[in-house]
C-alpha cells in the first residue's frame, strides 16, 4: 500500500524586481558612518581650489600685464605708446623711408651706403645670427643703430665696446661730447645702460658717472659708422616729444634717405637655430625661470599649508602595562647594537647621580655637579680616602665588560649610601 503523496511546498514570494530589471542584482551599498560627505570633501579640498584659482588668476594677471607692456614696443607701425610709429611719420615728412624686416637674412641684404639699419633688440639674436650680420654692416658703408645692446651682443655687433653692469641712475643726460647730433639736440632721455670703449675716434654722449649712453664709432675705409643707443626712450611714442628726444632720433636716423628697422622674430629665431647646433638649454622655454618660481612658490606654500603643528608634549597613559625591566632590556639592545657605551654609561652614571642626591641631602638642580656632589658623598663613605670621582664621572668605558663593571660599582656605592 502506497502512503499519500508528500505535500507540495508552497511557492515562496516572488523576488521583487530592481530598477535594473534584474531580479537578481544586489542591492545598492548603504552609505556608512566613514563615507565623507560633500561638506567634508569641500572643507578637505578648498584649500588645493584656493591655491590653484589664486594662481591661474595671477598668471591671467601677469600675462595680461606683460602682454600690454609688450605689445608694439619699438615698432614703427605701432601708435602704442611703447610703439615708434610717430618717429617713423616724422621721417616720412622728411623723405626717410621705413622698411620693417624681421630676419637676419633680410637685414644683411638691407645693409648699404645710403641706408641705416636699427637694430630694434640686438640681445634677442644668437651669437650666429650676431656674427653674420656684423660681417654685413661692417662693409656696407652706411649707419648700424644698436638699442639697448647688452653683454655679450655688444661684443659681437661691435667690437671693442663692453656694457657696464650697473645702469645710469639718472634718466635725462646732457650730450657733453662733440657730436653735433647731440649737441643740437641737447638733454635728452638717454639714461640706460652705459659702455666702454678704448676707441681712439669714438665720440661718447650723455655721460653718467664717467661713463656715456650713447656712443658713436666711425669706420673711415668704408664712411660708415656704428651708433650704440644705452635706452630706446628717444624712440617711444609718449616719449617723443620730451626733452631733445625728437631731435636726437631724428638726426641719428634720418641722415640717410633709407631706413631699415630690424624686429627680431621668433620664425627669424627658428630658422637660424635650425641651421646652427643647439644645447640643451637653448630646447628650454624662455619663461622656464619664471615657471619654476612659480612652482617653488607654490610647492613652498602647500608645504606650509599641509605641515604638521607641532605643539607642546602630551603626557598619555599607555594602553598595555610595560615592565620596566622589559624597557631596560630594549634600551640595552639598541645601545649595544649602536655600539654606544658612552650614551650607556652616561645614563648610568646621571642615574646613580639622582638618585644619590635626595640621599646624600643634596638638590636635585646639584646632583650633578662634582663640587656639590662628591664632599657630600665622600663624608657617608666607610672607606676613607676612596675617591668616587672617576666613577661617577669618569671617561667612557673602552669595552663591554667594562661598562658591566661601572654598572656593578655604582650598584655597590648606592647600596653602601644607603646602608651607612
């Protein structure tokens, strides 16, 4: 006989499904007591956003800065007020013609007797570039015009001249030289960088402490000559019209019926490096110093931001008990491992000192010093005429078994006060 049919489970809940559609996908991890909120995140991370907005809005800043400042400057076709472009009117009207050039090859090719070459910034050209074109003006027969050459272009575009270090204090000079240019036009803006020659027909202008601004160099083979201008000031469009400014720029650069105005470019800069050998500090952008600044600066304040304040020690309890021997024992290891038993015997010694002290009825700010110490301590001795000086303040012991004695002596010694 067959017993009845064991009864069927009923079926269990049907699992709900989730957002998914999976009926099987976990559920989503609750957040915990340790997730940071968004509060926490923005108090622990406002001061990295400060930093970094501070910084972008001081490099807006100082672009912007440098790019106005620079924008035009010494250009002929610039009405900026670092521009030159009244000059270049002025010699319009008195039959000078203006040619802007932006390459070494270019102002090479422009070097001839009836016309005068400005070189606009002779310390932004390579010694290369330098080089070939002092051997294009040299022989050309007309007039070279340096602004502001410093060291070592000068040497290069005209030999013989060095740039002083130090520039004039004073911004508005008196010609005192023979050259008629200057003398007709009399004071004028020429304080800037000053040179030296040992040039027998050089004429020196504009002197500041002995030394001038402004140097005329004649090259009697070929009827040219080289003038060297300490500060562009005399070319600048606000500047134009002060002093003796006008005069001078016009009479030094409108003695010929052509001028050519060379602005040094960066394509000019790309073309000459391409064709000379380059070191590893010429493949370093020319803002690299200012960027690291930058970045020391900023590292150096993170740092300060981020450093730990110290303040004054703490006393804790510990968690756990130590046994002082076990803390005797770890100090021993680390002296013997360090081979330190001067720092051993020291601790040793300034020990049995204190502890010597309150028994001997000394201070404890006298513990350790022998002329307090040791008659106190030679009176409660039985042994009469033991002297305890080497022991407790003695030269380091030499070996270990040495300081194992030095330890047992002064046992001995406390434990002698003691009992006396």
């Amino acid at each position: 006989m067959t017993g009845p049919s064991p009864a069927t489970e009923p079926p269990g809940p049907a699992t709900p499904p989730t957002a998914t559609g999976r009926p099987d996908a976990p559920p989503p991890a609750p957040s915990t007591s340790i997730t940071p909120t968004p509060r926490q995140l923005w108090t622990r991370s406002r001061g990295i956003v400060l930093a970094v907005v501070v910084l972008l809005v001081a490099a807006v800043v100082i672009a912007a800065v440098r790019s106005s400042a620079q924008h035009g400057r010494l250009d002929p076709r610039s009405a900026d007020s670092r521009g030159s472009r009244a000059l270049a009117e002025l010699l319009a009207d008195r039959g000078v013609s203006t040619r802007v050039v932006t390459s070494t090859a270019e102002a090479r090719s422009a070097a001839r007797p009836d016309t005068t070459l400005l070189v606009a910034g002779p310390d932004l050209l390579t010694k290369g570039q330098r080089s070939r074109l002092h051997s294009a003006t040299a022989e050309s027969g007309g007039r070279t015009v340096l602004v502001a050459p410093g060291t070592p272009s000068i040497e290069d575009l005209a030999p013989g001249v060095t740039a002083d270090p130090t520039t004039s204090a004073d911004s508005t000079l008196s010609p005192s030289c023979a050259l008629p240019a200057a003398r007709r036009a009399g004071s004028a803006d020429m304080g800037g960088i000053r040179y030296e020659t040992l040039a027998p027909d050089a004429e020196a202008c504009y002197l500041s402490d002995g030394l001038p601004s402004l140097l005329h160099l004649p090259a009697p083979r070929t009827k040219g000559d080289t003038v060297v201008l300490g500060a562009p000031d005399i070319l600048y469009n606000d500047r134009l019209d002060e002093q003796g400014n006008a005069s001078l720029a016009l009479q030094l650069l409108g003695s010929r019926p052509h001028l050519v105005w060379y602005l040094p470019s960066l394509s000019d800069d790309r073309a000459a490096t391409d064709s000379e050998p380059r070191g590893f500090l010429d493949l370093i952008p020319s803002g690299w110093l200012w960027g690291t600044l930058q970045l020391t600066v900023a590292a150096a304040l993170a740092a300060l931001w981020r450093a730990r304040r110290l303040g004054p020690l703490v006393a804790e309890r510990l968690p756990v008990a130590i046994r002082a021997s076990e803390t005797v024992e770890g100090r021993a290891r680390l002296y013997r491992k360090a081979n330190a038993r001067d720092r051993a015997a020291a601790a040793l010694r300034t020990a049995s000192r204190t502890r010597l002290a309150p028994l001997l009825g000394v201070s404890p700010a006298q513990a350790h010093t022998p002329e307090t110490l040791l008659p106190a301590l030679t009176a409660r001795l039985r042994t009469p005429g033991q002297d305890p000086h080497p022991l407790l303040f003695g030269p380091p012991p030499t070996d270990d078994a040495a300081l194992i004695a030095l330890a047992d002596q002064l046992d001995t010694l406390e434990r002698e006060v003691r009992h006396s």
